[in-house]
C-alpha cells in the first residue's frame, strides 16, 4: 500500500522486482487520485483507492479503511506492507479485520505532523496523528523506520510498546546502477538543490545563502530543480518564488521527470532541509553519483553524512551557517571531488537499494 503512485515506481519498484524474482506474487494499492498510467509498468495488479493523503474527515477514512478491507478479503494476501500515514495506519487496521497473517509497516519519515509544533492546531495535529499511528501499528508484526530520530520519537511517545518489533533500514537505498558515479563537470561550480518549493524542505534557505554568496562568487550557479504547488502546506508563497525568478540569482527549473541530467551538471548537492525525512531519497541519488553534501543537522538528513569525510552538515534554518558552508567549499575546490568520491563510497556500503531490500525481506520472511 503506497501514498502515491510515483512513489510506488521510484522507492519500491526494486523491492517489487527483488519479491517477484524470489517467486512471490505482488499487489499494489494507490490512491485513485494520484494514479500515474506508469505504474502499470511495475507488472503487477495495480488497485486504485479512494483515499485522500490530506483530509482528517473520519467519514472519507472509514471509505479507505472500508475499501481496503474489502481489497484484502478478496486478495487473502500472506503478507501486507505499507508506508506513508494512511496506508499505514488504515492498511494495518484493514489487515488486522480481514485477517492477514502478517502485517508490517515502513515508517518513511514523520513530515508535517512531526515538524515543529508552533501553533495549537499543529500541536492537535500531532496528537491525533500519534493516536492513529498506535491504533495501526498495535497490530504489526514488526515495523521498520529508516532513521534513528524516528524510532526513538515512536518509543519514546509510547506509540508503539517495547515489545514490538523495530527494524531500522537505511532509507529507501538507492540503485547504483541507475544512478552511476558521473565525472565532475569542468566550468563555475553548480549548486543543486532537488525538491518541492516548501518551506520546510529549505528551498528558501537555499535561495537565501545565494543571495549572499552571489555577488562575491558571480561566476557561482545556483539551480534548483523541482515543481511548485502553492497549495500544499507550507509551500513557498507565489509572490515569493515569483520574486526570486525576477532577481535571477537562482535558476529555477521546475519540475522534470529524471533528476539525471541535472545531477551530472552540478558539483555540490545542497538540501537544508527541516522536513522530518526518513532518508531523503534526493540526497542518495546525489551521493551515488558522486556529489559533494551539504544537508542540515537534523533527522533523516544527518544520516548521509559523514562530516568532513562527504559532506558538511549545517544547523537547520540557519542561512549563515549554510551560505559559509557553500562558501568555503567555493574557496577550497579541491575538496568537492575528495567528498563526491566519499559519497560514491558511503553510497555502496550503506545505501545500496539491493542491501537494504534483503534487510526487510529477511525481516519479512520473504
């Protein structure tokens, strides 16, 4: 059970294909308004669901938790997985009526509800979105986080008992096929950041510590790569990201549907995200490819660097910090191939999609 279908394609399509070669029969279910006609490419039973990723109406959650049983009943699957709030939360709660044997939830980091809890609506938002999280998971037989901040925030709200099962996995892994090692481009040193115009996704941060830098460094690129949607919570406001287009001192270059190209061009991948991320699959990509990481001090992010050794990490929502951090790689070249070839090294011994899929199908017994 996926959030979304093009998350379905991008971070699970290796474990799809890894449980098929090993002889097992896979279904998917998607919500219906986030179907993408590629993911019929997987080669699996794709479901279509009613599920709304967004609204807190208990009437629309029963329809997904309704839907969802009815899917299992008819399927009498041996094993069920889900990631994102509501397959996981809805998924568990559907499997534990129709009586699925085994039942395991992947916690792909906390996002929103878990970010910082400014406003008493935030703070309700929290508490109900905990409470869903312990009614789902009570019935799992093991459920898997990708970073330790997680785990420990579960444990430590008393969502999941101590005598569940956790597992921690190092992300989404990513494939080092798909994305090999690239040489560093000759020309001014490009900066990328890759991701939604959010706030807490740091794009504004990175937009900031250009503006700073721009005028000492003017042959320095700054690019970013990734679609906006004002609506979504905590996007970046349309009069703000029309007003960056209009200094032109980054280059915006919106949505596109492979980050490749884009990550072959840049030497430095810049992330200063405040997200709550489980392991940013960006940020993976980037290292396999042999870039240099420049991330927050936070969780999900840290997990990808080794300070000094492939990366810097940064305080998040700290501009000054940040923009001394692109600074001095600007000034020491020479560093950003030495972090981008320990990236590529960081790459394969931790985040190798194959490592990580064999850790959770062991778990899973498949």
């Amino acid at each position: 059970m996926a959030g979304n279908a093009r998350s379905l394609i991008a971070n699970r399509g290796d474990l799809i294909r890894e449980m098929q070669a090993r002889g097992h029969a896979v279904a998917a279910a998607v919500p219906r308004a986030d179907y993408l006609p590629e993911v019929e490419q997987l080669g699996i039973p794709i479901i279509p669901l009613e599920m709304s990723r967004a609204s807190l109406a208990p009437w629309q959650d029963l329809r997904t938790l309704a839907a969802l049983w009815q899917v299992m009943r008819r399927l009498r699957p041996r094993v069920v997985l889900g990631y994102t709030v509501k397959p996981v939360v809805y998924g568990s709660l559907a499997a534990r009526l129709a009586g699925v044997p085994c039942s395991f939830s992947l916690i792909t980091g906390l996002g929103l509800a878990y970010g910082e809890a400014r406003t008493r609506r935030a703070r309700l938002l929290r508490s109900l979105v905990s409470s869903l999280y312990r009614a789902g998971l009570a019935g799992n037989r093991a459920v898997f986080f990708q970073n330790p901040d997680d785990q420990a925030e579960f444990l430590t709200r008393g969502i999941i008992s101590p005598g569940l099962r956790t597992v921690r996995v190092n992300g989404s892994g990513v494939n080092l096929e798909e994305y090999p090692r690239c040489p560093l481009p000759d020309g001014p040193m490009l900066f990328l950041y890759v991701g939604r115009l959010l706030r807490d996704k740091g794009v504004d941060q990175f937009v900031a510590a250009a503006e700073r830098l721009k005028p000492v460094f003017p042959e320095a690129r700054f690019v970013v790569v990734g679609p906006h949607d004002p609506d979504l919570p905590h996007a970046c406001p349309a009069g703000e990201v029309a007003a960056w287009h209009e200094r032109g001192i980054v280059e915006f270059i919106g949505g596109v549907r492979d980050v490749r190209p884009w990550l072959s061009r840049c030497h430095v991948f810049v992330f200063p995200s405040t997200y709550r991320e489980g392991i940013p699959r960006c940020v993976l990509e980037a290292m396999a490819t042999g870039r240099a990481i420049v991330t927050t001090d936070a969780p999900g992010c840290r997990e990808t660097v080794l300070p000094d050794d492939n990366g810097i990490l940064v305080p998040p929502r700290d501009v000054p910090a940040l923009a001394a951090a692109l600074q001095g790689l600007l000034e020491a070249p020479e560093q950003v191939a030495r972090m981008g070839a320990a990236s590529r090294r960081l790459a394969a011994e931790r985040f190798d999609v194959r490592r990580v899929n064999r850790a959770m199908l062991e778990v899973m017994e498949l």
